[in-house]
C-alpha cells in the first residue's frame, strides 16, 4: 500500500506541475489564462460625449497622416485608411481626443466611434458641416464633447444612422465575407452590468474591417478596449466578447 500511495502521490505532483508549466507556457504565448481578462472584452459604448482627459489632444484636430476631404464627392482609399488602423488602433493618434462616458465610478472609455470616424476620414470621407449643431453633420472639431464633434462622429448609432440613412455613403451587407478593407461592422455586445442580457436594439460597438483570415473572413480592430486585427466573431470565454454579441451590422462604405 505505501508503494502504491507513493506512486499516486508522484503521479499527482507531476500532473501539477504540468497543469503549471502549460499554465506558464500560455502566459509566455500572450495566450492569456483560463478566464479571459477583461481587456479582451470591448466596452460597450452607445454614448460618447466627453474627453477621457479634458486637453489630452493637442487641440489641433489634426492627425499626424495628411487628410484630404475634397469639397464634393469622394473616392473611398481603403490602403489609407487600413495604414491609419494599423498606426493607430494600439496608440491613439494623440491629435485627436479620446472619447468618454459617464457611468459608474466616473467616466469609462467611450472611444470606438470617434476612431472609426478617424479611419473613415482618412480614407477620404469628406467631413459635413453641421454649423457648430452636434445633431447634424458628421465633423470633428477638437473634442468630444458636444461642441467639439457631431454625435455622429463620435456615438454608435448616429453614425451609423448618418452613413445609411442619412447620406447612403454606407449600405448593408448580409455577410461579413462580403465586406473590404475599411468597411465597418456595428455590434450590440452584451454587458456584464445588466448580467450580459439581449435587451434592448441600440448597437454599442463599432469595429473597422483591418484585414482577412485566411478563410476569407474580416479581421476588425478597434478603441475601447483597444484591439488590433481579431477576428469579427471572436469569443474568448466571456459572453461579452464580439462573437457572444446579441446583433450585428455590415456596413459596406460605397466606393
């Protein structure tokens, strides 16, 4: 018997060393651990009016990239606006503010929209005046409060109203396969506040289509939490993760 116990006791300290060393060897890999972190879940942000720090940008407005937004018409450069995706979906382009909101314990990162805006400009969407109104338009300014940016600009759903219905400078898709480079993908993903539950029709995320797998499918990044090419319909354990999400919209941007 005390033959076999030892042999049993050897036998369960080498399982946990093992268990351990995968453990270890996961960590090293950036795999992350058993359950995921929660900078692995996008934040959902259907409200975006105000700056994370008040006078982080450098009040310019200006992102670093130059910026064409001829006067009427457009031409759509995808290669641009997946350069400034790449450049700046990690690190912040510090020329322009990064948007909060309030909730519980003060302001919580709101930034998805307003960096989606960002791509989309780069790529050559001409910015619409709305005459300092931040309920018409879409124009950035120098902030995300109400005076600084249009609602559009900065806010899920009004940006997806304006590219749709507003100006038809977007259409919808029905797969995500069938969108390019700099088209957009709009989520309602759940939210551990209200116990991850499918209430309510409102999207809270916006992604930008950064790239493809190698089956063909999108890869998206995105602010808040900050993501560089995941998959569209990545699930990490957490039901709040983009492929648990309650609906989603492919936006295809007209060309």
């Amino acid at each position: 018997m005390r033959k076999n116990k030892g042999t049993e006791n050897a036998i369960i300290t080498l399982c946990v060393m093992i268990i351990i060393a995968c453990f270890a060897g996961m960590l090293a890999l950036g795999l992350g651990g058993c359950m995921p972190t929660d900078a692995e879940e996008p934040i959902p942000q259907a409200e975006s009016e105000d700056d994370l720090i008040p006078g982080e940008q450098d009040g310019t407005g200006q992102s670093s990239f130059a910026l064409t937004a001829p006067a009427a018409g457009y031409v759509y450069d995808r290669g641009a606006a997946q350069l400034y995706v790449k450049r700046y979906a990690l690190a912040p382009n510090p020329a322009y503010a990064y948007c909060a909101s309030w909730g519980v314990g003060g302001k919580t990162e709101a930034d998805c929209t307003n960096f989606a805006s960002q791509v989309l400009r780069q790529g050559g969407l001409p910015m619409q005046d709305g005459g300092g109104d931040q309920g018409k338009g879409w124009w950035y300014r120098n902030s995300c409060a109400w005076w600084g940016s249009s609602q559009s600009w900065r806010q899920v759903n009004r940006l997806l109203q304006y590219l749709v219905t507003e100006t038809s400078i977007g259409e919808f898709r029905q797969r995500a396969r069938d969108l390019k480079v700099g088209d957009l993908i709009f989520y309602r993903v759940r939210h551990a506040e209200d116990g991850y539950r499918c209430d309510g029709n409102l999207f809270n995320h916006t992604t930008v289509v950064s790239g493809f797998d190698a089956r063909g499918e999108p890869l998206v990044s995105y602010h808040s939490n900050e993501a560089l090419d995941v998959p569209w319909d990545r699930k990490t354990g957490s039901r709040g993760a983009l492929g648990e999400a309650c609906a989603i919209a492919f936006v295809h941007i007209r060309d």
